[in-house]
C-alpha cells in the first residue's frame, strides 16, 4: 500500500516539475504567455512558486530566481521518494548529498550564464544596431549590480571603463566557477569517503 502512494507520489512531483518547466518557457515567449494554456499552467504553478518569491534570495540583480528554487524543492522530494523507493529507507547523508548535488547545478548555472552574458556583452560592445542596444540594454541590467561591487572593491573615486570592469567581472566569475567546481567536487569525494 504505501509502495503504490510512493509511486503514485514520485509521478505526481515528476509531472508537476514537467509543468513548472512547460510554465517558464511559456512565460518567456511573449506570443504564448497569454495563451489559455499558459494562463491555466501559470494558475496552478504560481502559488508554490510564490512561496519562495520572497524570500532574500529570490533575486539576482533583476532576475527572479524563485522558480529554480521551487523546483529545487520538487526535485530534492522526487528524489527522495524515489530513493525510498528502491532502498526501502531514507539516509540523511543521501539526502544531503542530492542537496548538495542540486545546489551545485543552481550555482553553476547561474555562472556559467553570467559568464556568457559578460563574453556577449563584451563582443556586443561596439555594435550599434538597433537590436545590439536592446540586447546590451538587457545584459547591462543584470551585470550592472556586479560591475558596481567590481568598481567599488578597485577604487571607487578612480575612472575604469566600462570594458575594463566588464574584462575584472569575466575574470572574477570564471575564478569563481572554477573555485564553485573544485569544492563541490572535494565536498562529494569527502561524503562518498565517509559514507
């Protein structure tokens, strides 16, 4: 009995987190975000995902970043049920460990993305087409938070261009990712050894 609700379970959140993907990619195409479609998925995923909206760490600079902490929270579910479901029992060091894992592909998203948008920006950054200005536009309001904490950590009443602190800001977040890689990777050689 309690095997059929676990699987029954581990359907439910495997569909749901389907459905909070389908939800964001609807939500990115202007044309389908008003859809009845999309107005129906965006009805039943809005109150979980508003759940963590508010949060202190719902937002980087201008982006909401609140969907992939619901889905985090789906995903770590999913996997525990699952997990109990072929071992029979839930350890605490798995569990940590799927955080652990999921974690890492959040953090190393949200840098690689960084990092491609400060390598866009920096080959965009003598275009002056029309569309080069909106898609500048954009990136400059995501990295601008980063490029000011850059120019206050070098000198604040000293003049930097704006192409020299975008070039501090790619080398900051590449020593980052690669630093993010190595402790996670040191992090689970530690936990498979003790475990």
């Amino acid at each position: 009995m309690s095997g059929q609700i676990l699987h029954f379970l581990a359907g439910f959140l495997s569909t749901y987190k389907m459905i909070l993907f389908i939800t964001a990619v609807l939500s990115w195409i202007p044309s389908l975000r008003q859809s009845m479609i999309s107005q129906m998925l965006y009805v039943i995923t809005e109150p979980y995902i508003r759940l963590f909206r508010f949060s202190r760490f719902s937002r980087i600079g201008v982006i909401d970043i609140a969907f992939i902490w619901a889905v985090f929270f789906v995903q770590l579910l999913e996997l525990a049920v699952r997990y109990v479901l072929r071992v029979g029992y839930l350890n605490p060091i798995v569990l940590l460990v799927f955080m652990l894992r999921f974690m890492f592909s959040v953090g190393n998203f949200i840098l690689i993305a960084l990092i491609v948008m400060s390598v866009i920006r920096l080959f965009m950054y003598r275009s002056t087409s029309p569309q080069a200005g909106n898609i500048n536009y954009t990136i400059d309001t995501i990295l601008q938070p980063l490029i000011g904490r850059i120019r206050s950590w070098l000198s604040p009443q000293k003049y930097i261009s704006p192409k020299v602190l975008l070039i501090y800001l790619l080398i900051v977040l590449v020593v980052l990712w690669s630093a993010w890689s190595f402790i996670f990777n040191s992090l689970m050689r530690f936990l498979l050894v003790v475990y």
